[in-house]
C-alpha cells in the first residue's frame, strides 16, 4: 500500500476512536444526568455544566460524521 492510503487508514481509525469514544462519555454522561435530576434536582449549576458537556461532545459527534 503506498503511503497515502495508509495516512489515509490511520486518520478514519483515529475519526472513528475519537467517534467512539465521545459516544462512550455521552452515554455516561447522561446516565449521570438522569441521577441527577432524579436525586440532586436542586445541584442546578452541576445539572447545566453536564448538560453543556453533552451538548459539546454532540457537536463534536456531527463533526466527525461530517469529516468521515
């Protein structure tokens, strides 16, 4: 394989990590939002930073799907 293709490989391996791995801290993320709401409905600020976090990491899901 020539050198191009393999950069090529290298960088949707890293796109589809990076993919995976947002996901992965979403779904936790919003596990720990769900318990928040549920036991700690008055935690407000903690219950905005969670959901700011998720939202970024929901862009930075679309931005990947876009490149790859």
């Amino acid at each position: 394989m020539n050198k191009k293709a393999m950069e090529g490989l290298r960088k949707e391996e890293e796109i589809k990590s990076e993919m995976r791995d947002a996901c992965m801290e979403i779904k936790d993320l919003e596990a720990e939002l769900e318990w928040m709401h549920l036991r700690e409905p008055n935690e407000w600020k903690y219950i905005a930073s969670l959901e700011n976090r998720i939202n970024k990491l929901y862009k930075k899901v679309d931005n990947l799907n876009e490149i790859n």
